[in-house]
C-alpha cells in the first residue's frame, strides 16, 4: 500500500530503535534463564539428542543406560570434530583456489600498491580500503579478468582512463574517496552493473558517455555536489536503484519517466520543492524517500494507498557546525559523518522494505534529541 510516513528526526529513529533492541535483548535473556529452568527444556533436549544419535547411526547402547538418555555422552562431539575437520579441509582448499583471484588490502600503512601486483594479471577481484592510497596504476588494464573493484574509503583523487579496457568488470565501488571527476573512458565497460561514486563530496557530474551502460542495475552517487540528475543516468535503461541523496538538488528532470524500470529511489537531503508527475509514471517504483522540508508541491497519489509504493517524507534538521576546523579536518569529519548517515539510512531502508505494511502517518512532535 501507498503510505507517507513523516519522520521529524533521523537521530530519534536511531534512539527509538536502539530501545527496541536493548528490550527484545532483556527479554531474550530472561526467556533464556526460563528456558534453562524448565524441565520441558531437559526433555526437549534429550529428544533432540536421540534423534540426532538415530541420524547418524549411533547404537543406542552407546547413549542410553537403563531406560536413562545420556547427554553428556560426547559421541556427538566427537563426530562433529570429525566432521569439521574435513569441512575444513575442503574450504581451505576451497578459500586458497579463491583467494588466488583475489587481491586485498587494508591499512593507512598502504601510500602505494606493491610492485608484485603489477605481475597478478590473472586477479579477478580488488578489495582494497581504509589505505592512503592516492593513484590506480595505469597498469591496470593488464587485468582482464576483472570484475570486481572494490575500493572504498581511500584516499583516491582520480581513475586513470585506462579503467575502460575493462571489458568484464561488474563492480565499482569508489565511495568515500577524494574523486572531483570519472574518467568518460568508463563508459567502455559495457558490462558493467553497479556503480558506486558515493561520498567523494566534490563530484559535481557524470560524463556523458556513461550512457552507454546499459546494464547497470544500480547507481549510488550521493553526499556529492550534483545540482541535476545526470543525464547519463536517465539513458541507464536497466537501472533499478537511484541514490541521489544528500546533493544539490532543486528540481528533477521532467523525463524522469524513461527510467521505466526503476524500484528504489532515494533523494532525501536536497532542496526539492516539489516532485514532478512524471514520477506516476514510474509503474515499478516500490519505494521513495526524500526530505520534505523545502516540499510544497507533490502528486497525491505518491501517497495513494491503491498503489505499491512507500513515499517517506524526511523531516530532517540537522546540527550546524559551528566549530573552527581546517579544510582537511573538516573534509574527514564530513566524510565519516555521510559514512555515518549513510550506514543508518541503509538499515533504515532496508527495515522499510521488509515491511508489509508502513503507518499512514506519524504525530508531529518536536524533538531537541540531534546527532
């Protein structure tokens, strides 16, 4: 069903479901201490042992004396060690014919990526994060076989253009990085089906050429400085989440229609003041948030419970930073401030999309509780 649910602060959503948590967490651990006391626990138990023993074709000499069942037998245990051991065996293996795809890095000890790399063509996947890495070698196009890069929470300020020879890359993440532009190259990995630029704050546009991404399933450019959505996205024909949260947005685009199949958009803290029409159009879409303090003006039937998508509406008033900072403090703080918010609002969202149903509304209620 269409709802819109106003929510007048994100940090007392936190607060709220950090309450829950603390309750159902006593309330476990007293069901627990019941439980323990109980004798129907014992027998719960001892059926469940029996049956387990019967499973695994163990005598039942071996575990029961007189009539009596026998818990604290370790055949079970015994067995298990067993079983766990060759399961170990088999994942090690398993893991070591993996990780010879895979390359990860991790550290701010990292300032560069080491010179054996250069020879690891055959790498499939980069998992590298938290380094002070700046640079992505040139070399890079040596790796063919790749299709994940993974490389968030670095200290990238560009992508070489030779990101294109990529033919079979799947993933890119450069989130919370220091990138100001994306190389147009990028365009050329016409496999390509998630794309993640989040958290770089200095993005202010996408090259055009991106247009030629017609598998990307998913986007993910917000906390940056788009004053539009780029027009490269709106020719994404595949594209099923939108994240253009935490921008410079005034307006959307009129043709924010031709992403047909789209399910998932987000665009909460920007300076919209009214949402088009065009949106009704967007038969797919299941879920859209975006902040309603600058909203004047919205189709009703965003909020029309015949149809299947959640509106949330965003009452957001964040904190002023008054405190005298330098550019750099004041980037980083920034920077784990939208990583903050942005590892909330995910949890949030992904609670909203596993429920049935949402509250019509919420009583208005001022709260002085902030992050």
């Amino acid at each position: 069903m269409g709802h819109k649910v106003v929510v007048f602060d994100i940090s007392v959503v936190r607060a709220l479901w950090e309450t829950r948590v603390k309750k159902h967490k006593a309330w476990q651990k007293k069901e627990a201490e019941r439980l323990e006391k109980s004798a129907l626990e014992k027998i719960k138990e001892e059926w469940n042992f029996v049956a387990e023993c019967r499973r695994k074709g163990i005598p039942q000499a071996e575990y029961c004396k007189n009539g009596f069942v026998d818990t604290s037998v370790r055949l079970l245990e015994r067995i298990e060690r067993r079983s766990l051991a060759a399961q170990s065996a088999l994942s090690k293996e398993r893991d070591k014919r993996s990780s010879e795809f895979v390359f990860e890095l991790s550290g701010d000890h990292w300032k560069e990526f080491p010179d054996s790399l250069k020879e690891q063509t055959h790498l499939k996947e980069w998992h590298i994060s938290n380094t002070l890495i700046q640079i992505i070698p040139k070399y890079i196009e040596l790796f063919q076989a790749m299709r994940i890069l993974d490389l968030p929470k670095n200290q990238i300020s560009r992508l070489p253009a030779e990101i294109g020879c990529l033919k079979n890359l799947k993933e890119l993440n450069v989130s919370f990085n220091r990138l100001k532009s994306i190389p147009p190259e990028l365009g050329d990995c016409e496999n390509l089906e998630k794309l993640d630029c989040s958290g770089n704050l200095e993005l202010t546009e996408l090259p055009f050429e991106l247009s030629n991404l017609k598998q990307v399933s998913f986007v993910d450019i917000s906390a940056n400085k788009f004053a539009s959505v780029p027009i490269c996205v709106l020719r994404m024909s595949n594209l099923q989440w939108l994240d253009i949260s935490n921008n410079n947005l005034n307006d959307l685009p009129q043709d924010i229609d031709r992403l047909e199949g789209l399910q998932t958009f987000l665009l909460y803290k920007n300076k919209l003041t009214y949402l088009p029409y065009a949106l009704l159009n967007l038969k797919k879409l299941t879920l859209l948030v975006v902040s309603g303090d600058h909203l004047v003006e919205l189709p009703t039937a965003l909020c029309d419970s015949s149809t299947p998508l959640k509106f949330v509406s965003l009452k957001d008033n964040p904190l002023e930073n008054t405190q005298c900072q330098d550019g750099d403090e004041m980037m980083e703080s920034e920077r784990d401030r939208q990583h903050f918010d942005k590892e909330f609002m995910k949890a949030y969202i992904e609670d909203l999309k596993e429920r049935d149903s949402v509250p019509s509304y919420t009583t208005k209620v001022s709260f002085s509780l902030q992050l």
